[in-house]
C-alpha cells in the first residue's frame, strides 16, 4: 500500500492526469516534514479537507539541508516519505531536489495549493501559477509553538 503513495515526479504528472479526467479535485502542500508532529498532522488533515485528493511534496535531503541546515534533515527523505504515506489523509507523496516546489507545481497545477499560516500568501511558491490556471492557493491556520526547529532547541536543552 505505501509503495503505491510514493510516487516519482512522473507517475505523479500521469497521476494528476487521471485525477483531472475524473472530475477530481487535487491538493497540493509542501514542505520538508523532518520530525512529524501534531502541527503537521492538524494541517495535512486540514488540507485533505479542501479537495479530493492530497499530495504531498517533500524536500529531498539534499534541498533539505539547504533550507534548514548541515545538521537537517534528522529523518531521511525516504523515512519521511513512507511515514507521510502511512497518514489517511495523505493520498500521494513525492520527494522533489529543488529549493522551490514552484516547477513541480507549474507541472502539476492543482486546483489548491495549500501552505501552514506561516507563509503568507504572498510568499508561496507557485501561486501564481496556480491561480492563472483557475485554482485556489490557501494559507491554513498555523498551529503556535509547535514546529521541528522548536522540538529539536527543547531535545538540545535536555541533553
């Protein structure tokens, strides 16, 4: 079962394709997801909501450490992969190298582009895109003092 949520980019854009013939509704968020808490779950729950069909794009490693640092991320790109694909709510899950989801999304023009309330709307990635094709982009609810980087400065404290 997981094996059939993780897609390549490809199977993803043939993916989308069938989507599309089916009168489905597809989202679409992404993100690097390193240490999954409740935060991520609320709002993947929250993003499921908003169509018929969710994918998530996930940074690779590489990208990963990029954004967030040489010590980032502490969980694998196909670790997060498969535990993204274990959620219910979570339909598709792809690993993309770029810093910027922005070509992937351009490619796959989903119908809603979702980010957490930490980004205003504004500053995601791919909305124009989104929006010059007829979709919605979404800024959902951030959850407060929940994040990676806040799990990780509380770990560090203890030791």
């Amino acid at each position: 079962m997981m094996k059939g949520k993780i897609l390549s980019i490809n199977e993803l854009s043939a993916e989308r394709a069938r989507l599309r013939g089916a009168g489905k509704k597809l989202v679409f968020t992404n993100g690097v997801f390193d240490i999954l808490h409740v935060g991520h779950v609320r709002y993947l729950q929250q993003a499921r909501e908003l169509g018929d069909a969710l994918i998530v794009a996930i940074n690779s490693d590489a990208s990963a450490r990029e954004l967030k640092g040489e010590n980032r991320p502490l969980t694998k790109q196909n670790d997060r992969a498969e535990i993204l694909g274990a959620l219910a709510c979570v339909d598709y899950v792809s690993v993309f190298d770029e810093l910027s989801p922005r070509s992937l999304i351009a490619e796959l023009l989903p119908d809603v582009l979702v980010k957490g309330g930490d980004y205003s709307l504004d500053q995601i990635h791919g909305r124009e895109e989104v929006e010059a094709a007829g979709g919605r982009v979404v800024s959902l609810p951030f959850v407060e003092s929940v994040s990676t980087s806040a799990i990780i400065e509380r770990m560090e404290k203890n030791q």
